[in-house]
C-alpha cells in the first residue's frame, strides 16, 4: 500500500518553491526579499500560494479576534480605534 520511494514520504525542502516560481533559485530565494520572479504557469494552484493565503487568512484572523479581546497587538492587519 505505502511504497518508501513515494514523493509524499521524501522531503524536499524547497518543492513548493520550485513548483510555484519558473526562477526558482535556492541562493536568490534565500534572501528575505525577492525581486524579478517568474510564476510558474499553475502558480495559483500551487501548493506555495495556498499557503501564502491561508496564513494572510490566518493573521487577520487572530489579531481581529485579539482586538476584539482587548488584547492590541501591533500589525499591519488591523489598526485600532
């Protein structure tokens, strides 16, 4: 049923990066900013913008609720009253 060579059990560090942007390069995408990428063609089936989405999803999320608490947190999602 499970075959140890399967590309789902291995790995790869930078697999998402390699299947999102046509550039991908470890060295240049190291860096914290990245300038003059090229998308791949599925970039927006890729497995590395649904994340991106996701955690924008996800931080608006938390610091509404934490404001809506009367805990503020400084951000750039939610600016207070």
């Amino acid at each position: 049923m499970f075959n140890d060579s399967d590309i789902a059990y291995q790995y790869s560090e930078n697999l998402w990066l390699k299947q999102a942007f046509s550039n991908f390069d470890k060295k240049k995408f190291d860096k914290r900013k990245v300038k003059s990428v090229i998308l791949a063609d599925n970039f927006g089936e890729s497995n590395w913008y649904k994340f991106y989405r996701a955690v924008k999803w996800y931080k608006k999320q938390f610091f509404t609720f934490c404001d809506e608490e009367g805990l503020k947190i400084p951000n750039e999602y939610v600016k207070f009253g």
